[in-house]
C-alpha cells in the first residue's frame, strides 16, 4: 500500500474543495494560474535537458489565466483566440532579438508547453465559469482522478497485460477499471445533483460523457508520461509526495477539460 499517496491524496482534496466551492470564479482563477505556473516550471525544468525554453513568456502566459473573468465576456474569445499567435510572435521576435541565440527548438518546446499547460488549464477556468459551474467541474475531476485512482488499485492488483511501452506500469485491465469506476463515481454524483441541486442531468449523457472524458484523460496521462520518458525522467518533480509534481497530478486533467467544457455546453 502506498500510504504517502493515499496520504498526499486525502490531504490534498479538502484543498480543493475548498478551494472549488467556496472560491468564487476570480479565486479560482488565481489558484489555477498558480498551479499553472507550478506545472510550466517543471516542464520547463523537464525540457531543459533537451532545449532552452523561452522561461519569461511560459509564466506570463501562465499568470493571463487570473484574469479571465475580468475581461469583458464579449471580448474574452476573440483575446484568447488572439493569444495563441501572439504568442508565437512573441516567441519568434525572441529569436531574431537574441540572434538565432535562441533557436527554433527552443521556441517550439516553448510553444508546446503553453499550449499545453496554460491553454489547456483555461479551460478548468471555463467549466467553473458556466451556468452551474460548480457542479459540472466536479464531473471533469471524477473522470479524471476517478480514472486514475481506479486504474491505479485495480491494475496494482489485477493488471496482467500490459497496455504500452510509453507507461510500462500501466495495464489494460487497470485502464478499463479506471473508466468504468470514473464512470460509477460520475453516475452516482448524478444521483445527488438531480435530487439535491435540482439538476435534471440524463443518467445516459453522463455515461457517454464519462466513456470520452476518462479516455481521453488517460490519454493526457500517456501524454505526460511520453514527456517525461523522452528526457529520462520518472516524475516532473517532487512536490507532492506518492504523487509526483503538480504536472503529473493535473496532467489527465487539463487534458480532458476543453473536451468537458464543449460536452457541458450541451447539458
């Protein structure tokens, strides 16, 4: 038994309650632009023994996510959507600053790492900012830690075929079982939102919803692991004991949250 997991774990979550039901939206905002930050310099700190990241514009982008909701909603897609190149503006006037000192490797695991940190965590910013955001943003964290604590003691007790070379400890069983008991935790949470918060969530929509949000979680979790495999690393820090850094805790996370966001649009 891993106790400074569990432990890790069971401290952890009533941070995040607390955080996610009495914070209003601009608290949020802050936490997850924390967090960003945290995730972005162990990225960075990852990458670095491959590349020199562009680090001041990774924790600037990072820092734009506290103020989401202060930007007028009429201007907030087309401010978002506009970041993305000027970003890479940014990051390719760095080169012709610097003189070609800083390279078009640099600037393209720079670019990865935003998109994939920052733009990706906006989203858990998104979800908490809708009609009933702080219902549906307990959705993406089942299907996400669900998926993971599920597959983490059924595949450490029944996992016998292994599912890739990316995540080697990772089975086939303990991937199916982390679905289905995202699943089971989703449709039992349904059970309380329709009855006690006046919901009238389908039992059939949150199932499907559950199948793509868990999948593709999983997916975000091979994707950090094939990060860190490809600079020879076993976790992204250790800032959370048994679990890791704050990457490798949010990983299947942020990966899965622009997906719920568009889901959740049809609820």
């Amino acid at each position: 038994m891993d106790w400074k997991r569990i432990t890790s774990g069971l401290l952890g979550f009533p941070l995040v309650l607390i955080i996610l039901l009495i914070g209003n939206k601009y608290i949020v905002d802050i936490a997850l632009a924390i967090i960003a930050i945290l995730g972005m310099n162990e990225y960075f700190n990852a990458i670095g023994k491959v590349a020199n990241p562009v680090r001041w514009v990774g924790y600037v982008s990072c820092v734009s996510i506290a103020f989401i909701h202060i930007i007028p909603q009429e201007y907030l897609n087309m401010v978002v959507t506009l970041g993305i190149p000027t970003i890479l503006i940014i990051l390719f006037a760095q080169v012709i600053a610097t003189d070609m000192k800083t390279s078009f490797k640099d600037i393209a695991y720079t670019f990865i790492g935003i998109f994939y940190v920052v733009f990706f965590t906006m989203f858990v910013a998104f979800i908490d900012g809708m009609p009933n955001g702080k219902i549906l943003i307990w959705y993406a964290i089942f299907a996400a830690w669900g998926t993971d604590i599920f597959a983490y003691f059924i595949g450490k007790h029944f996992g016998k075929h292994k599912f890739s070379k990316v995540s080697p400890k990772k089975s086939i069983e303990g991937c199916i079982g982390g679905t289905i008991g995202a699943i089971i935790m989703m449709l039992i949470y349904t059970y309380f939102a329709n009855t006690y918060f006046g919901m009238e969530y389908s039992y059939i929509f949150i199932t499907g919803i559950g199948i793509i949000l868990s999948l593709v979680g999983q997916i975000g979790d091979f994707a950090a692991s094939s990060i860190k495999r490809f600079v020879e690393i076993k976790d992204f820090s250790n800032l959370i004991p048994g679990h890791g850094g704050m990457l490798d805790r949010i990983d299947s996370l942020i990966f899965l949250a622009p997906f719920a966001y568009a889901l959740f649009t049809m609820l």
